[in-house]
C-alpha cells in the first residue's frame, strides 16, 4: 500500500493505538512523558510520533483542528492497521459548576459538526467504546483524580457560539463542546475501531471564561499542569487497553 497522502505513513509505519490530540504540540508533550519516542512523519497540522510507556507502543497523531481533518487522519490511520484511536484535547465548560483545570470523559458527542454527516444521518449515535471509556475512567480513579462523565457538543464553528447556542447545550445538560470528537466517535464505529476522548477544560462558557482568557497565576493550581495529568491519565489507560 503507498502512504497516505496526508499523514505520509504506510503498513508498519504505525502503532494499534494511537493518541489523537489536535495540537502537534501536543503530540510532543505526550511524547515527553513516554520513555522513548521517533518522529515518523510530519506534513501540515499533523505530526505523527511512535512511543513506549511502560513497555507498550503507542502511536501519537495530532489532528488539527476541526472534524473535517480529524477525518483524514482517522480514515488514514484506520488504513495503515491502527484499531484504536484516543482524542486528547481540551474543551470549553458548559455547566457552572465545571472548573477550568476539570477533566471530562465523553459518553457521546452532539453532532454540532458537518463532517460526520457526510457519512450517516444525524440521528445515528456518535459514542465512544465501551472498553476505552471504561478504561479512561478507571485509570483516573487510580491516579486519584476526579472527571466529570457525560455528553459533550461537537462544533464547527468556534466564533459562531452564540449564547442560544451555549444556553441550549446548558439546558441539554451537555457538559462541554469542543470540535472534534463526534466526527472521531462517528468514524471509528463506521471502520470497527475502538475510540474515546477525555478532555481538559481550558474556559467555561457558561460563566464567560473563553479560551485564553486566563493565564499563569490567575489560573485556578489544578489548571497548571491538567493537560499532564490528562496525557497521564490516558497513557495509564493505554497500558490497560494493550494488555
């Protein structure tokens, strides 16, 4: 098979498991906390990186921002053998009493998005599986940390989040939007993928804290560091979903 035109990887480029943060900034904080890691490919939003933790492989993908190339790389890297895809990301709050620094385990995703409407009706279910949200939620229980476990919205259109928009979610009792994780959710049932997200709050809607509106000290200690302990939380549950 040639490379994939978009993550330039071909059969044995890649891990089983791969990471999906959507900043290739991120793909390199993850890589950080692993105990080896090689560089295999990097074109546009997407870097790809193989990893070890703990005596597992893992593959770290970054998707860009957005469902539409979250896309490409869950259909490019379901055709070079990856089986399981895990979003790592960050989220804006929709609850009030969801605290920047929070993390969140999505049961499923709102179809807020166009991409994964490409492929199925709206009514079918955009779900993590079973085995990776169980396993996201039992490592954070063993690394003593607390998530919030629910629905999110799946977004295209960060400036257009009106506050109908956000009010609507609120009452809907959504916990968080971010853009990419119903498109992930959709596609990897589609392809017979195994897929999850956790995410980490940097903003709440509801109570008017955007993205990048808080910074250093003004920034609640448990914000400090949440997308470590988030990256943490899921390389733990790698160890599990490999065994």
């Amino acid at each position: 098979m040639a490379k994939q035109p978009h993550l330039l990887v071909e059969d044995g480029d890649v891990n089983d498991i791969a990471l999906v943060p959507g900043d290739p900034g991120r793909v390199d904080r993850i890589a950080g906390l692993c105990d080896s890691s090689e560089v295999v490919a990097q074109n546009r939003e997407y870097k790809v990186v193989n990893a070890s933790y703990e005596g597992t492989d893992l593959t770290i993908c970054s998707t860009g921002i957005g469902c539409p190339s979250a896309a490409i790389a869950v259909e490019e890297l379901h055709e070079v053998g990856v089986e399981t895809v895990v979003r790592v990301g960050t989220t804006g709050a929709l609850q009030s009493d969801i605290e920047i620094g929070d993390m969140i385990v999505a049961t499923g995703a709102a179809k807020n998005e166009g991409t994964s409407k490409r492929y199925e009706d709206v009514e079918y279910p955009a779900v993590p599986d079973y085995g990776v949200l169980s396993a996201l939620v039992d490592s954070a229980e063993a690394n003593d940390e607390d998530v919030h476990v629910g629905p999110i919205a799946s977004d295209d259109a960060f400036y257009a989040e009106t506050d109908e928009y956000v009010a609507d979610w609120e009452e809907a009792n959504l916990l968080s939007v971010e853009m990419e994780a119903a498109t992930v959710f959709s596609l990897a049932r589609r392809r017979g993928m195994r897929a999850g997200a956790i995410c980490t709050v940097d903003g709440n809607l509801v109570e008017g804290t955007q993205k990048g509106e808080t910074e250093g000290d003004e920034l609640p200690e448990k914000a400090r560091n949440n997308v470590e302990r988030a990256i943490r939380i899921t390389l733990d549950a790698v160890v599990d979903l490999a065994a």
